[in-house]
C-alpha cells in the first residue's frame, strides 16, 4: 500500500521543513508547511518567545487534520510533539504515516542560532518544546536520525516509508 499522507514530526530546528518539502518532491506530492497555518496569535505568541499551550495547538491541529482528509495525498511538517496532537492528526486519516526527525538539544540548537528571519525565538523556546516531547513508540513512527548529512536524512526517510510500504503490502 502507497503512503499517501506523511507527517514529518520532530521538535522546531530538526529540519521539518527541508525534509518534508524534499520528501514531498519525491513523491511528487504536495508539501504544507504546518507554520504556515498558525492563527496570527500563535505566531505573535512564539515571536515573543512564549511557549504555545496545548489550547493554542488544537485549532491549529484540527486545521492540519483537514489538509490531510481533504486532499488524496500530502505531506505536512508539524511538530506534533505530544501523542494526543498525533491523534488528532491521525483522525479520519488512519493509514498517515509518521516520519519523527529525532536529535538531541545540542544539535538543534546549533542549527537554530545559524537560521535568520524565523518567528520562534529562542533557547528557552527550544527547551520548552524537548520538554513538551514525548517521542512516538517505535511502532507509530518511522525514527530517522538527523545527526547526518541533510541528503543521507532524505535518503532514510525516503527509503524507511518504502519500506513501510511493502510491510504494508
């Protein structure tokens, strides 16, 4: 069975965006960007560098569940970092498969001081969203290290949803 709706998850920093646009351009589908559907008072929220609550997530996720559920496939990028945001993801969209972008504190956060003109703010923030983190079991997620070079990262990623595909089969 083809993946037709993926979820790149992991923590702000691990790469969401750049792996599932890449992802997304591999498989020919379309790409959403989980930023890009924030209401003005999250972004306004994370740009003071306010950690969101789960009250602020919820719409935002539902929003999410919608692109999926709407559209034959997709690929989004969404921290999705708690396992009830995944089920709401997950919601009329069982066969979604979930690609978690795992690195430790020190790695992301190296990667976080070298990008320019982005909303979320800060080391606190950063902490905050490794402390809101509780990863996905082995069996709900597909675990790709982003310790690597950004190409070996798509690679795995691409190569572990093939996989899935042929289990699934």
């Amino acid at each position: 069975m083809k993946a037709k709706k993926i979820l790149v998850m992991g923590v702000s920093g691990c790469g969401k965006s750049l792996i599932g646009s890449e992802i997304a351009n591999a498989l020919n589908y379309p790409f959403h960007d989980g930023d890009d559907y924030h209401p003005q008072t999250n972004v306004e929220k994370m740009a003071q560098g306010i950690p969101l609550t789960d009250d602020d997530r919820i719409g935002w996720l539902e929003t999410l569940n919608k692109v999926y559920t709407e559209n034959d496939s997709a690929v989004i990028a969404c921290s999705a970092l708690k396992p009830a945001y995944r089920d709401i993801l997950r919601r009329n969209n069982e066969e979604l498969v979930i690609v978690y972008l795992q690195g430790d504190f020190d790695t992301i956060w190296n990667r976080h001081k070298a990008r320019e003109n982005h909303y979320f703010n800060g080391e606190v923030m950063l902490q905050s969203q490794f402390d809101a983190l509780v990863e996905p079991s082995q069996s709900e997620a597909l675990f790709i290290d982003i310790s690597q070079d950004v190409k070996t990262v798509i690679r795995d990623a691409l190569n572990a949803i093939k996989e899935k595909e042929g289990k699934a089969s």
